[in-house]
C-alpha cells in the first residue's frame, strides 16, 4: 500500500483536519484502484476487449433499431432514424457516418421487423457473446477473493450484460423520443380544452420547454440509464456479495467520466479526424470508433477497480473502530 505510506508522511495536525481528512481518504482510494488497474494489466484487458467489442456493436445497434421500430409502430421512418442518430450521437460521438446511409432501408424493414429482430437478436448473441464472456472475467479478476465462475455462469453472466446494456438502450432511446414528443401532446390537449386560461397554459408549457431546466433534464435521462448500466455491471456480475456502497460510487464516477469522454472525444475527434483520414484512408472511421470503444473499456474496467478499493477502505475502517 505505497499510497498508504505517502500519506502517513503528511504531519498528523494537518490530517486530523476533516476536510483534509476526507480528501486524502479519497485520493487513498483512487490509488489504490489506479495500483490494483496497472498490476492486473488492464490496459492489455482493455485493448483485448475492443477487438471483441468491434464485433458486436453493429449488431446492437440493429437490434435497437428494429426493436425501437416495433415499440415505436406509427411513427414515421424518418422521425425513427432522427431519434436513433441523436442517440447514437450521445452514446458515440463517430457512429453516425457508418450508419447513417444504411439506417433508412432498415426502418423500412417495419413490415418485416419480427424477422428482422429475430436476425439481429441472433447476430447480437453470436458475436456479442465472446466480448461479454471475456467483460465478466476481468470483472472477476479484479475481486481477488472472487472464484472464476464456471463455463455455465459465465455465459449467463454475458447473457446478462447484453440484455442489461440492450434494454438501457433501449429505454434511453424511448425516453429521449418521448421527451420531445411531450411539449407537442401538451400543445394538441390544449388546443382541444377549451377554457380561459388555455393561452396562458400553453405559453408556460412553451417557456417551460425552451428553459435551461428541460434542456438539462433531456441531458440527464439518459445518464440515468447509463449509470444504472454500470450498478448492473459492478453489484451482480462478481462471482461474490458486493455491497451497495462501493457500487454505487463506482458506477457514478465511471457514468460522469464516461460524459467527460465523449464531450472530450468528440473535441479530439474534429481536430484529428483529417489526420485520420489522411493515413487510414477508408478506415478511418472504424480505426475511431476501436480507440472509443477502448476508451469505454478502461473507463468500465477502472470502475470495477474503484469498486473493490471503495470495498477495501470501508473493510479497513470497521476493523480500526
């Protein structure tokens, strides 16, 4: 626990202090989970699940679609691939080009969409299963004191993932169409009531809906999802009892520096993209969305690290009271 030796280090006044106190507890258990990242090779772990992450992605999104599609029955194709690239644009900031010019022709697939979920269905599980199976190991890795699941949980495990990531999804995209679509009910129900408020009504709802407040609330409904995404992932993938503490510190700090990386990407990606360009060539695109992908991976990988030191600093704590 070098970290551990650091801060006993600082005069003993200045850790008493409760400000300080707290603070150097956390730096403590960020330490510890960035020692805990570096000795399990999780960088390695990281770029291993990217190439089996490659295989799986366009599949997802396909199997969204088609059942966003079905969900969404009335609406029309153009408003369903409007909904689906903003949300894509939320989840990747470079996934868009690669299926913007074959999104149409597969909403137009609605009239056969029970065989198109069931190929995508199909798709997904047959080359999502490797990057899932490979995710739980490493989730397992991490908790020293968890056995390796045998052959059987494993693939239930990633079975579980991908429905837990499918569904998030896919309630992130129906939130998403439904926040748009609300100021437009409230408008149709109060042209149809007929009383002498109904301007005034209308134009609070019109104020309400240009406000920084919805804006904000649109932004943070898929945050939700993602966040209970990450709770999923760190509190029953483990092969062992995690408590909810540490999970859910985990799984906040891995959501807000998942946020951070796509506004960040998305910076890196306008600056560099041409650069890209210029040495990939055709392949550009995709060589973007393996970086992202990795990204994600660390991201998801540190949070499980996190999770365990969080564990590990409220284990220590019962034993010194």
């Amino acid at each position: 626990m070098n970290e551990l030796q650091h801060i006993s280090k600082i005069p003993k006044n200045i850790r008493n202090h409760f400000i300080i106190r707290q603070l150097l507890e956390i730096i403590s258990i960020f330490a510890n989970a960035a020692n805990r990242f570096n000795n399990l090779n999780s960088l390695d772990a990281a770029a291993s699940l990217t190439f089996y992450a490659l295989f799986s992605w366009f599949p997802l999104i396909l199997s969204v679609l088609t059942i966003s599609s079905f969900m969404l029955e009335g609406v029309e194709s153009v408003e369903i691939e409007k909904i689906v690239l903003e949300n894509l644009e939320y989840i990747s900031p470079i996934s868009i080009d690669l299926v913007r010019d074959n999104l149409g022709p597969v909403v137009d697939l609605r009239n056969s969409r029970n065989f198109a979920s069931i190929i995508a269905f199909l798709g997904l599980l047959w080359s999502g299963t490797s990057f899932f199976t490979a995710l739980v190991n490493h989730i397992n890795l991490a908790w020293s004191n968890a056995p390796q699941p045998h052959f059987l949980r494993q693939r239930l495990d990633a079975f579980f993932l991908l429905m837990l990531i499918l569904c998030m999804l896919i309630l992130s995209l129906i939130s998403t169409a439904v926040l748009k679509l609300l100021p437009a009910i409230i408008f149709t129900v109060c042209d149809t009531i007929t009383f002498i408020e109904t301007t005034t009504t209308c134009d609070t709802v019109a104020n309400l809906y240009m406000t920084y407040s919805w804006q904000f609330s649109s932004n943070i409904v898929p945050l939700l999802f993602t966040h209970v995404m990450f709770l999923g992932l760190y509190r029953w993938v483990p092969n062992m009892h995690v408590d909810w503490v540490p999970v859910l510190w985990s799984a906040f700090v891995a959501t807000i520096a998942w946020k951070i990386a796509i506004i960040l990407f998305g910076w890196y990606l306008n600056m560099s993209l041409p650069s890209y360009q210029l040495i990939y060539g055709s392949l550009s695109t995709v060589v973007g969305i393996m970086f992202w992908i990795y990204i994600n991976n660390i991201i998801t990988l540190f949070g499980c690290h996190l999770s365990v030191a969080i564990s590990e600093s409220i284990r220590l704590k019962k034993q010194t009271h």
